[in-house]
C-alpha cells in the first residue's frame, strides 16, 4: 500500500516542532505530541527523525556509500514476455523499484514510484508500451553505419595517446557549426558525440586532439578524461587507430514571443543516434553512459 502524501503545511509543521525541540535539548519530537498528528505525518516524522538520528551517529553518507550499505539487498527481475525489460531495487538509492530497457542503456529507466513487486511489474509494462516500444520502432530501418560512410565528413583516423591523454595527431576540424559526431573502429560505432557550444565541432573535436594530461594530474581531476582512458586501454581498442567522422547541423533564427533565438536539433538527432546505434548493435564504448 502506498504512502499518503505529507502536504507543504504538514511538513512546516513537522520542521517547526523539530527546530523547537532541537533548541530546548531534546533529540526527538516527544510521543504525545506526535500522537495528535495525522498518521500521513506522524509516519513521515518518524521516518525523518530516523534519518536524522542515523546521520549523527554515522555522518553523512555520499551516494555510492549509501548504495553499497545495502547493496546486499539489491535486486533485479526480468519481466516475463518481454525481453530486455527489467525491474530493479536498489534499496541504498530508492524504496521504489525501476524500470529498465536494458537494450538501449542504462539510462533508459524510469522510477516506478512504488515499492510493491507486481505494481512495478504492471507499471514497466504500461511504460515500455507507451514510451519504450515508439522509440524502438522509430526510424529502426535507417542504419546509422551508412548515414556516416555516406552522409558524414571524414576527418581523419588516429591513436590514442596514453601518456598526454589525447588523440594528438587527428588532423584539425575546421568547422564552427554545431552538429555531431562519431567515433569508429572499423565498422562499429564506439561513440556518437554532440557539439552546440559557440565554437561548435572545432572545439569540441580540439578537446580530443589536445594532451589533456593536465586534467588528470592537477586538483581538478576530469573523469570523463580518466574514464576515455580506461576505455581506448581496453583489450578490444588498446594501440588501435579510430576515425572521426563528423556532421553539421548549423543552428537556425526564429522568433519566440517576438524574441529572435536560435534552435540546435544536434542535442535531440545524437540522442536518437545513440539509441539507434546500440538498437543495431554497435558497442558504443567510448559513450560516457557505457
């Protein structure tokens, strides 16, 4: 059975008599008051003082430590008819199960927004039909290996660089216009990429080319560098050479409300490139979702 929902008066209430009893020495809200609240709000306080109670007594807990607090009680269902599609709980993360399309990545999940098994198992099911299945049979017989070979610039094939974190010799892009792009081994698709910023593909390719060994080794530390790294060490693109490919797609005037601004599409068409590529079974592994 679900919670009932604590509304904004309610939750004030539960704060001020919190912030009142903390002044006056008292670590928790005494029985007898919580007795002549609502059951929606006296559970809710119950909850939060717990919460506040264990992080006196353990401090604060950051999101991977409080996922591994109990990550012996995870748990991941198949759902039965319908392949790729799963049910999970985490319970260090949520009390609420997910909902996940495990075809097209991990971020294509959704919060079922309960805690009960069978709810979950019905709730995936309405969402994979509603929201999952157009997406899958959206532009399916379009393959993104020929869209790059045959609609895409080729800007030059290169070798990760180990020691300064980069592609240092991939030849320069020269265009400013945002668009997307690829990165290939042979002919399977490792990443798809956007660029929208003001200097479009010559600055976002530039980041490849660069040595970024400086990201790496000052105070600010880049994961997304460390993470490239990793990945061009892996058995399968360790010492091997990959082509840049790239496609415009300049940014268009309109008016909104009598406003001139300016629309990119390079955001939604690398969303839908990506789907597309794991959909055809391109490894995808340069993607920082991998």
């Amino acid at each position: 059975m679900s919670k009932k929902v604590v509304s904004k008066e309610e939750r004030k209430r539960f704060y001020s008599s919190k912030s009142y009893y903390t002044r006056i020495g008292q670590d928790s809200i005494p029985e007898h008051v919580l007795e002549k609240w609502s059951p929606a709000l006296r559970e809710y306080a119950i909850d939060s003082m717990s919460r506040m109670a264990n992080v006196k007594k353990n401090g604060v807990l950051d999101s991977k430590a409080r996922y591994h607090s109990k990550k012996e009680s995870n748990r991941t269902l198949n759902v039965e008819g319908i392949r790729h599609l799963q049910i999970s709980l985490v319970p260090g993360h949520s009390k609420n199960w997910m909902a996940r399309y495990t075809k097209i990545s991990h971020k294509c999940a959704k919060s079922t927004n309960t805690a009960d098994e069978q709810k979950a198992i019905e709730y995936a099911k309405k969402w994979y039909k509603n929201t999952v299945l157009p997406t899958l049979q959206n532009n399916s017989d379009i393959k993104v290996l020929d869209f790059v070979k045959q609609k895409c610039t080729l800007l030059g094939k290169s070798k990760w660089n180990h020691d300064e974190y980069g592609f240092l010799d991939l030849p320069r892009c020269l265009s400013s216009q945002s668009g997307v792009y690829f990165i290939l081994h042979r002919n399977k698709i490792q990443k798809v990429g956007k660029a929208d910023g003001a200097k479009g593909l010559q600055a976002r390719l530039r980041n490849y080319a660069s040595s970024n060994k400086s990201r790496v080794t000052g105070k600010y530390i880049d994961q997304f560098t460390i993470s490239l790294n990793e990945k061009m060490a892996s058995a399968e693109l360790k010492g091997k050479a990959v082509s840049f490919y790239y496609y415009e797609i300049p940014k268009k005037e309109t008016t909104l409300e009598g406003f001139k601004v300016q629309t990119c599409m390079a955001r939604s068409f690398e969303k839908e490139l990506s789907i597309q590529c794991r959909l055809q079974g391109h490894p995808m592994t340069l993607s920082g979702s991998d």
